[in-house]
C-alpha cells in the first residue's frame, strides 16, 4: 500500500478546504409555477407556500 512521503501540513489542509468542498456555493434557483418567485428546487415557495399545486403552508398577508 502506498504511503505519503510526508505530513500534509495544518496550513495545506486547511488551504484546500478553503477553496474545494468545504466551500459552500450559492443555492440554486428555480422559479415557482405559482406565483414566478425564485425559490430553492425541491422546496416549498418561500413566498406563496405551494408545492407541486398544492398549498403547503398557508401565509398571512398582513394588512396595512
Ligand atoms: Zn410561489
């Protein structure tokens, strides 16, 4: 079994995981059938409380 010659260093490991995978990258956007909001794929509309034509959560629109 191969063996690293050497110890990755604190610093070396710690500039990797600051640019690869430990990064988290903007969520995506999708927009929502509904209403045309940009919402996160695969989760309830943020704005109008639909999923799939389907009223998940009820929102109460405040009157002024
Ligand atoms: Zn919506």
């Amino acid at each position: 079994m191969p063996v690293p010659k050497h110890k990755t260093a604190k610093t070396k490991s710690r500039m990797r995981k600051a640019t690869g995978y430990y990064k988290v990258d903007a969520l995506p956007v999708s927009t929502c059938p509904h209403c045309g909001a940009k919402k996160v794929p695969h989760r309830v509309c943020d704005a109008c409380g639909y999923y799939k034509d389907k009223q998940i959560i009820t929102k109460v629109v405040k009157e002024a």
